[in-house]
C-alpha cells in the first residue's frame, strides 16, 4: 500500500514530498547532495557559509537544473554575523525569491526571522534547548528543528537528548517540530514522530553518502564505527562536538593531540581531506553506529520513508479490539 504525507505541516511549508531534511552541514552542502535529496522528495539545504556569491549562485543553479523539485537555503546566524558584509550579501541574494525556505541556525533566532517573514518565505530555525525554541516561535518562525544532544556537533554540555527533548517541547510549542539527533533511517523517523516531531533532519547519514565529496576512508570510518566520542572544546561558540571514537580522537580528547580550539582547522583539515582519519577527527553524531553502508543520497531518502510506513504499520497491528464482554 501506498501512503503520503497529506495534511504533515512540514510538507505543506517545504512543498516537498517528504519531511526529511539533509542537515546543511558545511563543505559537503553542495549542489550534488542538495540536487540528489531535493530531487528524491526530500528537503536539500544549500549551506551558505564559505562560498562566494558568484559561486553560491553556482551551486543553486546546477540545483535548479537538476529538478523543478524544492529546496531551501540555510544561514549560520554566528558565521554570518560576525561578517556584515557578506552578511549582508547573502541576505540580499537569498531573499530575493530564489526558493521558499530558509533555515537558521548557530545564533539569534530573532536576528533574521522578520525579515525572511517580510520576504514572504518559510523560515525554520534550529535549536538545542526548549528556551531557543520558543524564542524562535515568538518571532514568528513557522517551524523549529529540534536538535537532542545525539548530534554530532554545537551541543551544550547539559543539553537534554531527544526522547526528553522532543517531549518536553511538544507540550509547548504551537509550531511543527523537525527533530534532530540520532536518526539515520524510518526507525528513528518513526520514533520522533512518536514523540511530537511532524519531520526529521539528518546529517551523520548523508555524510555518508555517495554524493558526500569528503574522503571515502571518511565515510568508511563511520559505516565501520561501533563507538563515538564526545569532545569539550575551548570555543565559545561550538561547545562540544563529537567523533567516531580513535586512538586520534581519544588523545584530542585528552588534550594530548589536535588543537580543541580548532578542531576541524589548520593541519588537521589538510589531514581530514587526505583521507588522515588517523591524523584527523571524523565527526558523527551518536547515529554513526547505526550507518552500515554508503548509499546514494536519494536510496538514503526512499529507504527511510519505506521503512518509517512499514514501521507505522508494525505499531498499529498492535492495537487489539477487547473482546466484547459475553
């Protein structure tokens, strides 16, 4: 049996066919990956960081010529507003109506929510706790992305996972939530949905995919993980992030390798490009453990909606009529 998604709140914001969402993450959110999942049903997201202009637009338009199919641009609030300049530009080439989504994240809720609304696009920002969250709702987003502390990275120390996450915020927030952290596949699409969640995000997943254009031995290092670990930082800004667990990660972790101001900088980007996952952290979230093959972006998008309506299926057979009394 065939189902949709008819009447899901993050489907008629996005416009897509499903509610999954490929995590922005920087450097791989390019325009195979966002083109790949976009094309499949899914909600690719255009990063927006490190590009210039001309090449941003670039990407987009290889995206556009892909498929008529949607997708939607994403803003690290932080990155972005610590640059005013590009800032700027990139507020003033994305809300042009180039797409009808924007995401944000990493920073102020409030800071571009106003003026994406004044653009006439849906806004969905990311947040960790409940309290961003509903600063995000009261300026007016029309979605939040929940992110539990599973993730792979910005989480604070004390942030809550997301089986307690998702509940504590559906209680609380009008608006449609996304949930992010620990999902890799229709399980954990199912379970959030179980939760209050009416999408997913996923990012540890798509990582490794085909489209990726990170070092294979990158994407084999989290499809051969058993264990992750989390490491503190010195930033300010991104707190804690975390890695597939190596004898390289552990001695980062120990402050005895790497550099935990800059972990993703300098030697160990050269590194983590050569395919170093010995000389360079492989970050994942927790959900790396769950990733057991490389796949094409758009079989990552079909296999989780087959197995989240297959597992939809499994719960309902377990409802039971009571036998009417005699």
């Amino acid at each position: 049996m065939t189902y949709s998604f008819e009447g899901n709140r993050v489907i008629a914001h996005t416009g897509t066919e499903y509610p999954i969402f490929q995590a922005p993450i920087g450097l791989i959110s390019r325009s195979e990956m966002v083109g790949a999942v976009s094309a499949a049903g899914g909600v690719g997201l255009l990063e927006t960081m490190f590009l210039p202009i001309p090449e941003l637009q670039a990407e987009f338009d290889k995206v556009r010529a892909r498929s008529n199919c949607p997708f939607g641009v994403h803003f690290l609030v932080g990155f972005l507003s610590s640059q005013p300049e590009r800032e700027k530009a990139i507020l003033d080439w994305a809300l042009d109506g180039k797409t009808r989504l924007v995401t944000t994240g990493y920073g102020d809720p409030t800071r571009y929510a106003e003026r994406i609304k004044d653009a006439g696009l849906i806004t969905y920002h990311h947040a960790e706790t409940l309290d961003e969250a509903l600063r995000a709702e009261d300026a007016g987003v029309d979605g939040v992305i929940l992110a539990g502390a599973e993730k792979g990275g910005g989480h604070g120390p004390h942030n809550l996972h997301s089986f307690a996450l998702l509940q504590q915020a559906r209680r609380r927030l009008q608006v449609p939530i996304v949930a992010s952290g620990g999902i890799v596949d229709g399980y954990g699409m199912a379970a959030a949905f179980a939760l209050g969640a009416e999408g997913v995000w996923m990012g540890t997943r798509f990582i490794a995919s085909k489209e990726c254009p990170w070092h294979d031995n990158y994407k084999q290092a989290i499809v051969g993980s058993e264990h992750v670990i989390g490491i503190e930082t010195t930033r300010g800004d991104i707190t804690n992030v975390r890695a597939v667990r190596t004898p390289f990660a552990e001695a980062v972790a120990r402050d005895e390798a790497g550099d935990r101001g800059k972990p993703y900088a300098g030697d160990a980007m050269a590194n983590f490009y050569q395919g170093r996952t010995d000389l360079a952290l492989v970050g994942a979230g927790e959900s790396a453990v769950l990733v057991h093959e490389v796949k094409p972006a758009a079989d990552i998008v079909k296999q989780t909606v087959a197995e989240f309506w297959s597992e939809i299926d499994r719960l309902a057979d377990l409802r039971k009529p009571i036998a009417a009394a005699r």
